[in-house]
C-alpha cells in the first residue's frame, strides 16, 4: 500500500473539502457567491467580493443578431479595409465566453496585463477586478491629464501589438488602470478567425481613435489635434509592419468610400460622423506613415 496508508488509519477518510488545495475552495466559494449574486444583478457584468478580494461576473449572453453583424461587419470593412465573415461576428453564449477565457490565460500566460481568470463555465466567466474603466479615470483628470493618459494607451497599444498580440475591442473603455498599471478587458470578438493578424491591430488602433472622438473635454479642432497625436504616439513605439501596412492600404479604400459618400457626411448620424473624424486623423498622419515605408517588412 502506499504511504498515506497509516496516515488515514489515524485520521480517518479525508475530508474532501480539506483535499481541495485553499484556492480550489475559493474558487468554489466564488462560483456559489456568482450564482447567488446573478439574480439581482443589474448588468450582464457584476462585482462580487470574497475574502476581502473583489471580482468581475460575466454573464453569457447571444450573439449579435444578424442586422447588428451586419452593422459590425461594415464597421470593420471602413476601420480596417476587409468585410470579415459574419459568424465570427454572431459567436454568443457559453462559446463566447470560453473563447474569451481562453484569450485572457493565453495573454496572461505571455505576462500580458490582463485580468486572471478565476472560473469559466457556460454561465459565466469569474475574472478578478482590475480597476475602473479609462473612461471613468478620466472624469477625474484635466483635459491635459486626460491626453497623457490617451498617449500612454496608444504607445502601451504599439508594444503589445509588437509583441505578436492583438485585442479586439481596444476601445478606452476596456481598457482599465490599477495600481497605476493599465490593463486590457473584454477579449471577446473572435476576429482570429476571419481577419489577418495585421487587420486585426490595424483594427485596434481605429476603435482606440474611434473611442477618443467621443471624449467630451476635447472638440473641433482640438479633438482632430488629439486624435492625429494619439496615432503619432502608437506610430512612434515602433509598431509591427503588418499593422502599418493594413493602415495604409484600408486609407486608400476609405478615401474612395469617402468620396462617394461624402456627399451624404451631414445627413448621416453621429457614429458615422465619429467615422469620419477617425479617418480625417489617419489621413492627417498618412504623411508620417508614408515615411515610415522604408522600415517595413513590405
Ligand atoms: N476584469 C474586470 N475588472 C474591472 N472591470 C471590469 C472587468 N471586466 C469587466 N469590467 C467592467 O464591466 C464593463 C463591461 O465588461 P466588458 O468585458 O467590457 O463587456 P462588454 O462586452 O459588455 O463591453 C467594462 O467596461 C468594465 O467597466
Ligand atoms: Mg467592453
């Protein structure tokens, strides 16, 4: 018989619940605390706390319905110069959420700031909190505070890109900062499965834009100044080629599709007008891009 065998003449069976390593049982203690916590939740994602730590519950939830794919697919097509496949796209539900708990260890295994994964079921994905969004760190900086902190994001945004990463919803508000260190959140767009790695970080860098045309301390001019400067500051870290390649090449399809939409720029609603303004920053830059051409792979 093997060793333990005199140990459990003294003590009797184990408790199964002293075999669980400590964590195992936290782990347990955070799943039930999920479930209890799920029935009121106000949001598809809700703070829990165990043991004096706090955690992020997110819930499953469907896919896009096929207009709303629709609507993504042509986003995509404008920022980063593709028409992706639509199912990626529609991917919803308990798949959803282990993808994107696969994406959160993948990264956090390459020592990625990204939240640790805590549980996933077909439920739900328990993560631990890393801090409040960008979006509401910035309510609290000057104009001036708010800038440096959009910078810091695009040259954080370059790194992790050079390093073979890329996010998929690299928005400011998944975007959250703790302990004065910025992590990534949401990871939950499979866009792996229809888009180069190059369209893919182009694509981050546009939503990243895209997000900062809606921050409200800066308009008109001032926002075009901090869009075109944020896109300095990701092109001055020394990004992969790949993604600068794609930059340029979906700048020249957006200049068509401009020109023949122009037309209609002030009749349309505000999202595509923040479009617009995403791709009047990259076209201000293109001068920069261009020199950069010589160091790229291409
Ligand atoms: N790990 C986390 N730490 C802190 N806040 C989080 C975390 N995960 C989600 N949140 C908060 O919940 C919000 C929604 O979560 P997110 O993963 O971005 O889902 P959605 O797909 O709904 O945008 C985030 O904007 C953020 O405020
Ligand atoms: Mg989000």
């Amino acid at each position: 018989m093997g060793m333990d065998s005199g140990l459990m003449g003294d003590h009797g069976p184990p408790d199964p619940s002293a075999v669980a390593r400590p964590d195992e049982r936290d782990v347990e203690a955070v799943r039930a605390r999920a479930y209890r916590e799920a029935a009121s939740a106000k949001r598809r994602v809700y703070a829990i706390s165990h043991d004096g730590r706090r955690y992020m519950v997110k819930q499953s939830a469907p896919g896009r319905t096929l207009p709303r794919a629709l609507g993504g697919a042509f986003l995509v097509r404008i920022l980063a110069g593709h028409w992706p496949r639509l199912a990626p796209l529609r991917l919803g539900e308990a798949e959803q959420l282990h993808y994107e708990a696969s994406r959160l260890r993948g990264l956090a295994d390459d020592g990625q700031q990204v939240p640790r994964v805590v549980l996933v079921s077909d439920d739900h994905l328990v993560m631990e909190d890393v801090g409040p969004p960008l979006t509401q760190v910035m309510r609290s900086l000057t104009p001036a505070g708010q800038a440096d902190l959009i910078f810091r994001v695009a040259a954080d945004l370059a790194d992790f890109h050079r390093r073979g990463h890329w996010h998929g919803g690299a928005q400011l508000r998944n975007h959250t900062r703790l302990h004065d260190r910025l992590y990534r959140i949401d990871f939950e767009e499979p866009l792996d499965q229809t888009l180069t790695l190059g369209s893919r970080q182009a694509m981050d860098l546009m939503l990243l834009v895209h997000s900062v045309t809606a921050v409200k301390a800066f308009v008109g001019r001032h926002r075009h100044a901090l869009c075109c400067e944020l896109i300095d500051q990701y092109l001055a870290n020394s990004p992969p080629a790949g993604s600068l390649e794609v930059l340029r090449q979906s700048q020249r399809i957006k200049r068509r599709l401009k020109k023949s939409l122009g037309w209609a720029r002030r009749w349309t609603g505000k999202d595509l007008e923040r479009i617009w303004l995403t791709t009047e920053a990259v076209e201000a830059v293109m001068p920069r891009l261009a020199a950069d051409r010589h160091d790229s792979a291409f």
